[in-house]
C-alpha cells in the first residue's frame, strides 16, 4: 500500500541490483550520491519526510537494511557487521563511487563502521542520534533501559514483541516505537505514519510469528559491539570523511550526553544539538534537518564527488 499525495509521492521503483537482493529505493536528485540508513526495526520509510527534501542536495537513495522493510534476511546476518558487509557491497557494485553515508540511530553506527573500515567509499558522513557508548556518568531513560532488558533475553523478547502485535496490530507496534522516538509524535505527517503502519503490516501478515526476529537479532548484535570498547573507539578514530554530527536534545532513546562525549573525541566534526526534537528529527523535523544537512554539504564537499579527509583528532 502506497499513499498518493501532493506532499509524500510514492518514491521511483526500487533498486535491488545485489544478489540477494537489497531493497533501495530512489528518491532522485542528482549529484553525490545520499544514502540514507535507517534505525532498528525501521525501514526507507523512516525517510519518506526528510527525502524528497534532501534530492535537491545530491541523488538519494534509501536502503532497506538487511532483515528489515522489504530486504530479506536470504541467509544474510541481520548484525552490525553483516549489515556493514551489505552496505560496502552496495555502495562498491551499485553505487561505484564515494557517497555521503546517512545514518540514524542503529543505521549511524553501522555508516561509521564504514566510514572507518573502507574511507574510499564514504565521501562524508551524517550521523543522526547515532547508536554508540554510553557517556560516562551517564544513563538511559527508564523506558529503554526496560526495553533493552527484556529484548535481550531469548525467547523472552520474540513472546513479547509477538504478543504485542497479536493484540495491538502494526499501528500499535509503529506508533509505540515513534511515540518514544519523538518529543511531539504529532509533527509527524499521518500519510507518514499510515506507510508505515502499511509495511509492518505487510511483514506481518508475511511472517506472523518471525517478523520481529530481525529486529531482536539486531539489537542484540547492536548491543555487543557497542560493549568492544577498543573496536568502537577505532572506529571513531578511523573516520577521515567530513563529518556531520546530530542529535535532538529531547533524544530518550540515546541521550544527548552521548553524542556531546563523542564530538569532544572528533573535535573535527561539526556537531549540531537540535532543539526540541527526539531520536528521528529527519521525521519529526524534516525541514529543519534538511536545511541542516543542506547547508554542511557544501562545506564538507565544495567540489561534488571529490573526497575530503580530515585527520582523526582524538583531543
């Protein structure tokens, strides 16, 4: 189900060029290639205020990552690393030159692993209230430390997420999830919303009871890479792309404190707090972080297409 509207068109027909396939979806534009990385259990949807936008700025592609939206798992590992593996296929044999990387919450970790393990491929970086490790003296809100907890235990995790579909459909499971990601879940366009309800429904109906697998799988994979310290901080150290850093300063989901710690390392990125905004300011806020984005683009790339590394500066 696609909504057809004057302000949310449905997007050009999907790319999967990748054997197995990948779910991409091009929202046009020309120029340096934007590719846009959801969060855990999200999907290109994630995108649809911000993308439209963002295809005045370079050409816009967004992912389906692996395991979610309309990318099937086809024996692939849906973990930061094999998530990361995908991406550097994509951007390798489809893409075929350096893109910017854009990546949200569970998406920014796995474009910064990128950014650092293959720098050639990654022409800048935008990480948007990116996943990554907790800042010192620092804690989670209640309701996500909750969440974490029983999503990590095994079998625990697929009752209660199946157990919450059965009883509340998609639209309870999406508007749950956006609720927390949002300091004002209103912001964000009802067509956007019914899209979204409309793809978890059809992954639903698809895999009554494994829908939710990827999402656990991933979150439990998330949750031990950010626990290699030495792994993580290498990954912060060996990004050389211009980097854009944001972070909505109503985030519940991963604390404004966090991504304050991480820019204090990479002094070199441009860090921007959003104001009064949540873990998905591309959704909540789409013209104000589009406007953001837009105008560091020519900063970080004053000739489209041409890499600038900057030396990794630890502080």
């Amino acid at each position: 189900m696609r909504l057809e509207s004057a302000r949310f068109p449905p997007p050009a027909l999907p790319l999967s060029e990748l054997r197995p396939p990948v779910h991409c979806v091009d929202y046009g534009g020309r120029g340096t290639p934007l590719v846009l990385l959801h969060g855990l259990g999200g999907s290109h949807l994630n995108w649809l205020p911000s993308a439209p936008l963002l295809a005045a700025h370079g050409r816009v592609l967004a992912l389906d990552l692996v395991g979610f939206g309309r990318t099937p798992p086809a024996g692939r590992s849906v973990g930061v690393e094999g998530q990361r593996q995908m991406l550097h296929r994509y951007l390798t044999e489809v893409v075929r030159e350096p893109a910017v990387l854009v990546g949200n919450s569970f998406g920014g970790l796995i474009a910064l692993a990128q950014a650092a393990e293959a720098p050639r491929t990654v022409a800048g970086l935008v990480l948007v209230s990116p996943a990554q490790r907790p800042a010192p003296q620092t804690r989670l809100h209640p309701t996500q430390l909750l969440r974490l907890a029983l999503h990590t235990l095994p079998g625990l995790g697929e009752f209660l997420l199946w157990w919450d579909g059965r009883r509340g459909g998609a639209r309870k499971l999406f508007l749950d999830v956006l609720t927390l990601g949002c300091a004002d879940v209103r912001r964000v366009p009802a067509e956007v919303v019914e899209q979204n309800v409309a793809l978890i429904a059809e992954r639903m109906a698809r895999m009554p009871v494994g829908h939710a697998a990827s999402y656990l799988q991933a979150t439990r994979s998330l949750l031990l890479a950010l626990l290699r310290r030495r792994r993580f901080e290498a990954w912060v150290r060996g990004v050389q792309a211009p980097t854009l850093l944001v972070h909505g300063r109503e985030d519940r989901l991963v604390p404004l404190a966090f991504s304050e710690a991480l820019a204090a390392q990479r002094p070199d990125w441009e860090f921007a707090p959003l104001e009064d905004v949540g873990h998905v300011p591309q959704m909540e806020q789409a013209e104000a972080f589009t406007q953001l984005v837009g105008g560091w683009l020519p900063r970080a790339l004053p000739r489209p297409g041409r890499v600038t590394p900057r030396s990794p500066s630890l502080g």
